[in-house]
C-alpha cells in the first residue's frame, strides 16, 4: 500500500517537474539518488531525460539504449557513456570501515536448485545458478503451509507463463503461515486453504477488539491459543518457526521484516508473545497470555524465567517493538525506534527483536542490529537492499566491539522437501526474477560508472580489494575466523555481475602535483608551529593524559615531521605550560603516554591520580568559616533535598530493575546494590536516625524476599512487580519519575495502568503529592492543555473511576498510597459494606500499636495459606519469636509489600492495594498544609 502511495505521488509531480525543465532557462539541476533504477532498467531513461531537457539538448528513448531483449546495444553503451561523461557523478556509500560487516547465514544451503517453475514447466539451467550467490535461507515447508502450497500450484494452469501478482502474493502467503482450520474452513479443498492462508485468515481463528486505543485479541474458544508455541508452530508456519529457534540463541538485537501486516507482522508478534516475548511500549496483543512452558523468555539467553535460577546473570525480559502503519496495532513507533536505538540497547535488553512492515523499509534508522530476518521474498531486490539498508547503517555498531560489528542477512525462502516436489516456490521465483532484473540494471550502472565524469579521481576509493580477512563473531555466538570484507561478484557494490574491477572510460593518467612551498616562509613556519602548541594545550585542558597513538591520531591533519618537531619541542621542557582544572605543569613522556607532570612535584614517578588530584595548600591562618544554615523548606519532599545527588535517577533504576528481577527469580539473596544503598544515604542526609530506617527497611525487603521462595506455589512475576512498583511509588520524587518517563522508556510498565489514550495522545498521569492534584503529562512531558485535561476528567466511565471499594470487590484490611503534607504515605484501611464511605485509613507508620499491626499480618497470613499452601512466615510463631519484628518501620514495611503482592495475585478477585492514582480516583483523601483535605 506504501509503495503504490509513493508510486502515485511520484506520478502526481512528473508533469509539473517537466513542465519546469522544459521551460525554464538557465536553471542549475542536480538529482541525488542512491537507487537511478528501482524496479528496471528502463527507469534511467526518464532520469538521464530530465537533465537533457534541462539543458535542452535531445532526449533519448529506450531503442535508443536497448534491444528487444533488454540488451544494451554497442551503440547504446557508446551513447550511454557519452550522456554519462557530461552528467553523470559516482561515489560508493557502503564501506566496510564504518558499516558492519555483512554476513550470509550459516544454515543448510539448497544442495539444488528445483529443476521446474510453480507451473511445472522446466526452467533454463542459465538463471537457476542464482541462489549460490545470495543469502538465502531454505526453509522446508511442512505439514499446512506444504499441502497449501501444493494445492495452489497445482491449480495453475501448465501452459501459463510467469504468475499474476495475485496468485504471487497467494503463494507467499501460503509459504508464511496457514492458520488452523475452524468449522467454517475445514476440508482438502482450495477454497478452504484461501481462507486459511491469506490476509484476514488470521481473523478465522482469532477475535479483535480495540480496548484503550490498541488492538487486542484474543484465540476463538474452539482453536485455542495452544498452536502458537514452538513445536507445533512447524505445521503452520515453519518459517516462524525457523525464527524463533534463532532469536532464541541469538545475542544482541533482531529486526525481522515482513510486508504484510495481519499476514505477517501481526501473526508473528502473536508468536512471539505465545512464546514468552513482552511487547514494548503497549499491552500485549494476545489476550491469552504466554503459551509456552517456562514463562517469559530471557533477552540475555536461551532460557525461560522458570529456567534461569541456574543463570550466571540477572534474569532481563526479552521485549520486541512492532513498527506498522496501524496505530491501534502499533501506537509506539517513534519510542520504540528511539528505544532500540539508545546505547542501552546495544545488547538488545531494552528491545530484543522489531519487527517491521512496509512502513520500516524507508527512513528508519536502526542500530546493534545483529540478524536481518527477510521473511517475505519480492522480484526487485533494490527492494531487499532498502530493507536491509534500515539495519546496516553509517557507524550504527561502533559502540559493539569489533568482532561483533555484523550483520547475518537471511533471505527467508520456502522450499517444497525434493521427495513430494521439483518445483519452486513463489520465494525462490521472487528472487530468481528479481537477480534476472538486477543483473540488467547492473550492466547500466557499470557503464555509467565508468564513465562518470569523476571516475579517475574516485575509482580507488570506490573498489576495496586487497583488505586481509577479519575475524568476526556472528549473532549465533559463532567465530568466524577468516571473513572476507573485499567487494565479492554479483552483490550490489559490484553491480551484480561477475567482476568488481572496472576501467574508467577514458582512462586518464593521474600524477601528484608537486608540492609547492615558496611562499611558506619562516613567519608562515612560526604562526602553524603556534597553533599546533595552543592546539596540544587545548587538548590537555580536557585530560591529563593521553596514549601515544590516540595523540597522534587527534593530528592526523598535521605533516608528520611537523609534529615530531613540535613534541620534541615541548615534552619535558617547563617553559611549555599547560593546565587541567586548576593544576598548572608541563608534559612529560611516560611508557607510551604523554602526561601532565604538576609543577608542585618534584618526583617523576607519582601515579597518574595523584598528578591531577587536590592536595590542601598551607597557610599562613586559618580562620572556619561559619556555615550558613540552609532555610528548611518544609514543601520540598526528602528525596528531593540532595542539591548534587551521587547516584543519577537512570543509574539508580537501573540498579534497582536488576536487583528486583534477581531476587524475584533466584531464591539466594543478594545485597542492594551501591546505587541503592548510596540512594539511602542520600535521602538520609547523614540523619543517623533515617538511615537505620532505611536499613530496616531492607532487612524487611531480604525477610519478604525469602518468604516468597519458600513458599510452594510461586509466582516471580507477581514478586518482582509488587517489588518494582513499591521503589517508584515510595523511593522516587515526581519530578525523578517524570524525567525516567522520558528517558528510560522501559519504566512504562510502572505507569501503565495509569496511562490515559485520548485519540492517538498517549497521557501519562501523576499524583502531585504537594496539591493533591492529577497532573496529565502529554508528548515530549509537557503538561496537556487545559481542553486535553477536561476532556479526560469528563469520562466518568473509566473502570479505575467507577470502581467501588467495599467487601465485595476489596480485601477486607487493603492498602493504598495518599498524599500527606507533601509527602505520599502507605495508609490502611477496612474495606466498607456496599454503599459505604471510603475510609480515610490511618498511616501505618504512624501507629503505635504494633499487636494491631501484627494481627492484621497473621490474618494476610492466614488468607495466603489458603491460597498459597504457606502463609509467607506470617504467623505468631514468626512474627513473635526469635525473629520478633518490633517496630512500626519494619512491620509496615512488610505489610506494604504483602499487600502489594495480594492484589497483583488478585487473591480472592479482590483489590488489596490502591497506588496514587487509583486511590485519588477511588475516593481516598489526602492532607494537606493547610489543613485542608482532599479526594
């Protein structure tokens, strides 16, 4: 659909293009293209016209350049090459310095190539040598896709030619994927099979309906969801198959591409899902939940989340991005690619796969992309190079090291087993057509490559040949020992014919210009020896050090004998002064580094921390300075207090995700990382008092902690999330949650349930703990505009606003988080009868009583057991015996996180916690400094 918008676009402009070029006079032309011919040769025809009619000289038509065949004439190169000569300029844009280096899989290849065509008829031996030179990979098709396949090319008549682009995309719908069969498209007939394998097959088996502004759905009762999961995915679509077992295994990020979206995109975001894969930025798509045993997958790892107690490192959630033209399917596009490209994705922990439909062939940028999954074949493979163009970019691997800067390209191609068939399928035909129309279009940009008015200039720059091979670890965890980066025959650097070398036609000789210094006197000599020295004092105002070969390389601009002149010049001589932060020396050579050496020292042999650190400076007197007592501003909330905090909010969250997700999937405890015990001490502002609280409060994290892994029924997710969710409600200001919002986009999960989609705006809302008040967040997190916001607060059927706490839909003691004097609190409440007034609660930390805490813990306990075949350690014995908790901090604590995790096990298909929003919406007032309260 995208394609033929641009197609029609492009038509729209032609005639007001020509009409311009045709009568205008004077006027300075200039087309830059990366692809002169897309779909055929012919296609430089109209190109080259343009800039004749530009300078209105003659144009040309095709029989002019071309037989009936397709063939350039002789005299068709010879005035292909002259219109060249005038017009036409060369620059090569892929290299293998600053793009991955690209990769064929190592798969099974075809052993050979079927003898006939989907018809049957046999197919000339010249064109079936193709596949050895692409990087296909065969996938056997079996099971439905096979009899599907089978069916639809026996219907087509022997004595045809080629195929209709109908019963093409038919074919490559049938090679994708076959939903089951339903009562209404049951039978071993071709109708059947239509309405099992094409565009909307997907909704025979499957019900949509759009909630919150996304497409959700949910498998028919009579299929069920089951026929998703790896294993028996091979009988429907073993293509899909074939992806998941290497995204699996795989390291680093995956795009997969396919140009169908309910036929492609859609049903293998559904696979993934079914397999244990978390959708980025929106709900998940299948209703159903994870199919698969062992629960979600590991981005880091083969292995699932009830697999990975073993695993040397955190359990991560491996979560795919899915790019399309749909926004109810796709809402995200822009935060997904922003996601993926951040340099925390450059292992794929942030987005482990994207899949892409039309709409990410063009003008996306992606990076660490490691495997290309092509899933669909198409008959022009400049098609296929714009695909692989998004995930192959200019320096997008840099930040991986340099055995992983790749890229493995697999051409997914559908292959009938050599003992039901000889033919070949709809796939194999594509590329066969499209390396027949690449090869004609290649022979014209080879002749205008020759003859391009800079050919002589450039030519060494555009052929690399002679590079040694590299060794190169793929994204299967393969080393490849010997990986030839040289341009190889038939690719699209080489124009895709048998041989990268070319002469320029003419062929000019090119000398060195001699070089010419009679003007550089000694003044000239004086003033660039200047700018070299203020230059190295530049570059040692920013570090006190710097390696040999870094330093040479920062001026590689500069005549090598000039450089040596200048170091030789000033390394050890005190007259040559430079300065890091306040620290005045000169530069001394040192084991291959050059270096400050401080005039305060004397001793050459200080390690380099010492060079640049502070030292006090004797004095003659010293009288303190009193300090002045900073102004207590009871409005500023505690963790906002730390005017220089030494942990960044992004560190921090970090930090705490990967503890969570540790301790909610491996029954040995671990110690809260730095981030977090240097967080405490933050907030604690050296109060002796409030840090022992903080302490206690991890002590009831580390007893809560080994509770949940002794108990026998469990679930990590349910753990990790009542876990995750305490840190951002009760560790974090307003304004830390705001700025992760906007940079750490796997944050989301924490604001979910609070986001708002009013038409295609997603609003992010927050409780304001000073006015008690929603603030709506809309893009870039500015605040919405007053008609946005009333708007929102006019829908009073939003399920959180008419939601009723009472016996019936609330545990009987529940909790809920509300404002008080600025800060937000755990409160604790009794769930009213029906009808009755949502209670204020009191603040658990705020109560003396501690039996009455303790009841409440045995009776959660109680509740637990029941449905949890243990109570958690919350019974008398527990609480009350060696291990007696004794104050309010460390019970309520404890209470917080029971209850946490009661409501996200909806024990009961009850609420047993209201976080700031729910609460607010709920009814729940706060208190405020004014005395005032509010709901």
């Amino acid at each position: 659909k995208e394609e033929k918008g641009d197609a029609a676009a492009g038509k729209m402009l032609t005639p007001f293009l020509l009409d311009v070029l045709r009568y205008s006079e004077g006027m300075k032309f200039c087309v830059l293209t990366a692809t002169p011919m897309y779909n055929t040769y012919k296609e430089i025809i109209f190109m080259l016209n343009l800039l004749l009619m530009n300078d209105k000289k003659a144009t040309i038509i095709a029989s002019d350049i071309f037989d009936r065949n397709g063939t350039i004439t002789e005299k068709g190169a010879a005035r292909l090459s002259a219109i060249a000569q005038h017009y036409v300029s060369f620059m090569r844009g892929e290299n293998p310095i600053s793009f991955p280096v690209r990769l064929f899989p190592q798969v099974p290849a075809l052993s050979a190539y079927p003898t006939m065509d989907p018809r049957g008829a046999p197919l000339p031996a010249d064109e079936t040598s193709y596949y050895q030179k692409l990087p296909l990979a065969p996938v056997i098709l079996q099971g439905e896709t096979l009899r599907a396949s089978m069916l639809f090319m026996n219907d087509l008549p022997a004595d045809g030619k080629g195929l209709s682009t109908i019963m093409l995309e038919k074919l490559v719908h049938a090679g994708n994927i076959v939903v089951p069969a339903t009562d209404s498209t049951r039978g071993d007939t071709i109708e059947a099979y239509t309405l099992r394998a094409n565009s909307e097959s997907l909704w025979t088996v499957m019900d949509q309906q759009i909630m919150g502004g996304e497409l959700r759905v949910r498998a028919k009762a009579s299929v069920g969801a089951k026929w998703l999961v790896e294993g028996e995915l091979a009988n429907f679509s073993p293509k899909f198959e074939f992806l998941l077992k290497r995204v699996r295994n795989a390291e680093g990020c995956i795009f997969a591409y396919s140009r169908f979206v309910s036929g492609g995109a859609l049903p293998l975001a559904l696979v993934l899902e079914a397999n244990g894969y978390t959708p980025y930025e929106r709900k998940p798509i299948l209703m159903d939940g994870i199919q698969a045993q062992g629960g979600r997958q590991c981005a880091m790892c083969p292995r699932k989340e009830r697999e990975h107690a073993s695993a040397s490192h955190a359990f991560s959630p491996a979560y795919y991005g899915l790019i399309t033209g749909n926004t109810n399917l796709s809402p995200q596009n822009e935060k997904i690619i922003v996601a993926q490209r951040g340099i925390a994705n450059k292992d794929g922990k942030m987005i482990k796969i994207v899949i892409g439909s039309q709409i990410a062939s063009e003008g996306v940028d992606f990076r660490f992309i490691r495997e290309t999954h092509v899933i669909d074949s198409w008959y022009h493979l400049n098609k296929t190079e714009q695909i692989l163009g998004r995930a192959i970019r200019f320096l997008s691997h840099c930040a991986l090291e340099k055995e992983r800067r790749n890229n493995t390209v697999y051409l997914y191609v559908g292959v009938i087993p050599s003992d039901v068939s000889n033919r070949e399928t709809a796939d194999l035909l594509s590329y066969r057509m499209g390396f027949r129309k690449a090869v004609q279009i290649g022979r014209v940009t080879r002749i205008m490559k020759q003859s391009a008015i800079d050919c002589n200039l450039n030519k060494d720059a555009i052929i690399v040949r002679g590079e040694p091979p590299v060794k190169q670890i793929d994204a299967q965890r393969v080393e490849r020992e010997a990986v030839n980066i040289n341009d190889t025959p038939f690719t699209a650097v080489c124009d895709w014919i048998e041989t990268c070398e070319y002469q320029c036609n003419p062929s000019l000789p090119m000398k060195e210009l001699d070089i010419d210094d009679s003007t550089y006197d000694e003044f000239s000599a004086r003033w660039r020896v200047h700018q070299i020295k203020e230059r190295i004092k530049q570059m040692f105002s920013v570090q006190s050090f710097y390696q040999s070969e870094d330093l040479w390389n920062s001026m590689a601009d500069i005549p090598r004998l000039a450089i040596v002149d200048v170091l030789h010049d000033i390394v050890n001589n005190r007259a040559f002064q430079v300065k890091y932060n306040d620290t005045n020396g000169y530069i001394r050579y040192c084991n291959g580094y050059y270096l400050l050496q401080p005039n305060v020292y004397a001793d050459l042999t200080i390690p380099l921390a010492i060079r640049v650190a502070k030292f006090p400076v004797k004095r003659d007197n010293y009288a303190p300075i009193q300090p002045e007592l900073a102004k207590w501003d009871d409005d500023v909330k505690v963790d906002d207090m730390a005017a220089v905090p030494s942990v960044s909010i992004d560190r921090l969250w970090i930090a705490i995700v990967r503890w969570v997700d540790h301790l909610s999937t491996n029954s040995e405890y671990v110690d809260p990382p730095g981030e977090v015990d240097q967080r405490r001490r933050d907030i604690s502002q050296h109060d002796a008092e409030r840090l022992d609280q903080f302490l206690q409060i991890i002590q009831m994290i580390q007893r809560f902690h080994r509770a949940f892994h002794l108990s026998t029924k469990q679930n990590p997710e349910s753990f990790r999330r009542a876990l995750l969710f305490y840190f951002w409600d009760e560790w974090l200001s307003l304004s830390e949650q705001r700025k992760l919002v906007m940079s750490t986009p796997s944050v989301l999960e924490c604001i979910r349930n609070d986001q708002y989609q009013f038409g295609k705006t997603l609003v992010n809302r927050y409780l304001d703990p000073k006015s008690g008040a929603v603030i709506f967040e809309c893009e870039n997190g500015k605040d919405c505009v007053p008609s946005f916001v009333h708007e929102i607060n006019r829908d009073t059927k939003e399920p959180m606003r008419v939601f009723k706490v009472d016996r019936n839909t609330t545990g009987e003691r529940y909790g809920f988080i509300a404002p008080k004097y600025g800060d937000l609190v755990f409160k604790t409440a009794e769930a009213p009868m029906p009808g009755g007034v949502v209670p204020r609660g009191k603040e658990c930390a705020n109560v003396s009583n501690t039996k009455g805490h303790l009841t409440i813990l045995m009776n959660l306990g109680s509740i637990l057991e029941t449905h949890r075949m243990t109570d958690f350690e919350l019974n008398r014995e527990k609480l009350t015996g060696k291990e007696e908790i004794r104050n309010s901090i460390r019970l309520c604590t404890l209470m917080d996180l029971v209850l946490r995790y009661m409501d996200e096990e909806k024990i009961d298909k009850k609420k047993w916690f209201f976080r700031p929003i729910m609460a607010f919406y709920t009814g729940h007032k706060g208190l405020f400094r004014d005395g005032s309260s509010a709901e």
